[in-house]
C-alpha cells in the first residue's frame, strides 16, 4: 500500500489556508509595523522563558556557527550570539529586521541578516556549513521539502525545527471570529506529525519531542483585545463592530473586569544529526531506508 506524499499533504494544506478570504502570508502578516510592535512586546513579556528553554534544549556550544530561519525580532539569535555564537539570521520582514537589529544593538552583539525568505536563499551566498540550523515556527513555506533538503544541506551538525503538535492556543477564539469577519472556515495548517511523517519519507529519523506550555494573556479592555484580533484576521474596517461583539460574547472576563485568552499550547521541537543520514529522495524512501511504516 502506497503510503501519503506527506510533503503534498503539508502543500495542500498551506495552499487552502493561502486561498481562504482575508488570509495573509506570513510576510504580509508581518510587514506591518503595528504587528511586529505587538509580537515583540509579548515575546518581551511572556515568551523569555520558552525562549531560553528552546536553547537550553538545543545544547549548541559558544562559538558555533548558527542559521536562524524566520528569526523574527532575535527572540533566539540574539540570546544565542550573547553567548558567542557566530548568528546568521533569515528574515524577509523589514520591521522584524529592525526589531533585531535595535535588539543586538542594545546587547552589544552581532548577527548577520539576509533579507530574503528561506525559499529564495541561495545556499552558496552563506557562510556555511552550520553547526545549527534553526526553523522555530517559521515554515510558512508551501514546498516543505525543498525547504528542509536545504536546511540538511547548509547544516555540519544538527537541525533543529519548532512547530506545534496540535491547534495553538488560542486558535479556538481565532476560528469562531473568522466566519463572523469573513463569511468563511477558516481551515487548520499542518500540524508537526507532517514534518517528521516527510522527514522519515526523506530517510531522516528525526526525534521529536513535546511539551505543554501553560499561558493565559490577558487583556486590560475589550479595545486591546479587539486592536490585536482586528489584526490577526485582517478584520476589514466595516467588520470591525462584529469583531468588538464576537470578542465581547466569547472570551472571559477576569475579576479585574479585563478579559482573558487561554494560549496554553503543546509544542513540538523535532531535531535530527545531520552527520550520519543523507537525504532519500521520493514518498516511499522512509520504507526503503527504515523498512517500517510511518510512526505518526
């Protein structure tokens, strides 16, 4: 029995979500300067110590060449260059780029940018190979393939790659609003049993491993709550009301008088060694490497 394409799967998921009325790319997402302003803010705030997690976890030693993709505002390039390593950073988003430049800046260290998407990168103009490939919640890519082949092939040592097992926190509140906002489902993305069922199709065995994050963000007003969610649904201007009411209706109220979002989310980090499995092309080169089925 053939088993699924599992890198057609990822595609066809990323494209109905690409199709979806009031979707945007992650670029466009965060292009916007108000967007990324809010998205540092809460990684100042509330994501430190999954950050610092994340590195612990990842054990790269001071001194390593590291390849952060997608590394938005330095919420893991910049603590890792703090710690010696030599950090080149992919980020197509020009306000994230400013985010981590001012950053370093105030740490007093530096990392290399590249202004393209990883999809676009030409290996040849990196200073490679990488002891660290990093991708933490960052494959907004559609050919998930392609994209991780070229991690695997710029990488000395050890890939490692953050997505979430299952629907973030959250996304429960972002799923009622969407047919409110926009006359539509709003469909889920792929979720991290599709990376590691391709990675094994590519005769990679990746480990993965999950952890539960507990998080509440809370909000002062219904008037902050509806200025992020207007821009996490690219909610148009004359939605804006049914937006405020939506949130009103839906999300709890604290003893405070604010409201509250559960975030709580499991998250995946899967990481392979690069050193002892190259890359087998085609759907059915996990059987022909492993000589099982898919675990996931």
């Amino acid at each position: 029995m053939a088993l699924p394409d599992w890198n057609a799967v990822w595609t066809a998921m990323k494209e109905r979500q690409l199709a979806t009325p009031g979707f945007l790319p992650g670029d466009d997402f965060f292009g916007k300067d108000e967007t990324v302003e809010r998205y540092r803010r809460a990684v100042a705030a509330s994501f430190h110590g999954d950050a610092e997690r994340q590195i612990a976890s990842m054990a790269i030693p001071g001194g390593a060449a590291v390849l952060d993709i997608g590394a938005g505002p330095g919420t893991l390039a910049v603590p890792l260059a703090r710690r010696g390593c030599r950090v080149t950073a992919i980020e197509p988003s020009a306000p994230m780029r400013q985010a981590l430049s001012e950053y370093a800046d105030r740490e007093g260290v530096t990392v290399k940018l590249i202004e393209e998407p990883w999809e676009r990168t030409d290996p040849a103009a990196l200073d490679g190979p990488f002891h660290a490939v990093i991708a933490s919640y960052s494959l907004m890519m559609v050919d998930l393939r392609a994209a991780l082949a070229k991690m695997h092939a710029v990488c000395s040592g050890r890939v490692h790659v953050f997505w979430p097992p299952t629907p973030p926190g959250g996304q429960v509140i972002e799923r009622a609003l969407w047919p409110a906002v926009h006359g539509t489902e709003y469909p889920l993305g792929p979720m991290a049993d599709c990376i590691w069922n391709l990675l094994y199709q590519m005769g990679i065995l990746a480990t993965l491993e999950a952890e539960f994050s507990p998080f509440e963000h809370r909000y002062r007003d219904l008037d902050e709550a509806t200025a992020e969610f207007r821009d996490r649904l690219n909610c148009p201007s004359e939605r804006e009301e049914v937006l405020r009411d939506s949130l009103g209706r839906l999300l709890p109220r604290g003893p405070d008088g604010g409201y509250r979002l559960d975030r709580s989310a499991w998250n995946a980090a899967i990481r392979w060694d690069v050193r002892s499995q190259p890359v087998v092309d085609g759907p059915d080169a996990g059987v022909r490497t492993a000589g099982a089925e898919t675990l996931l």
